[in-house]
C-alpha cells in the first residue's frame, strides 16, 4: 500500500473531523471539514484507503493546500 497526503484547497478552520484514525474511507468521501468565508468544505479522499494519520484537530486554522491527514490507499 501507499500513503497519500490530503491537502486542503482553501484557508479556514477545521470544522469536523469526518473520519478518525484506522477509519476506512472511499474514494469521494470527506476526512475533514473545512470551514472558510461561512462555507463547509469538504477535503476529500481521491482514493479509497485507511486514515493513517490525522495532522489537524477540530477548531485548528489551516492554510491553503496544508496537508490534513495521511491516507494508506490500496495501488
């Protein structure tokens, strides 16, 4: 398997963390949810896989295309 870094394409603050760590996620799903300008964006999995690692908590400010967690994707 291998690891992919999930970003996130804007600027905000972590609203909801979707999946916790050794959570199975598929492929356009969310992980993580960003809130920015009063809206709730989504940072999705491209792939299917397991979270790995979280690299955000809830109510953390991230920047534009930070990595937010780390996913172990079937190849």
């Amino acid at each position: 398997m291998a690891e992919i870094g999930l970003k996130s394409e804007v600027a905000g603050r972590v609203w909801l963390l979707a999946r916790q760590e050794g959570d199975e996620v598929a492929a356009q799903e969310a992980v993580v949810i960003v809130e920015a300008m009063k809206m709730e964006i989504p940072v999705i999995s491209e792939r299917s896989g397991k979270v790995v690692k979280l690299l955000v908590s809830e109510g953390d400010e991230v920047a534009e295309d930070q990595t937010v967690a780390i996913i172990d994707v079937a190849p």
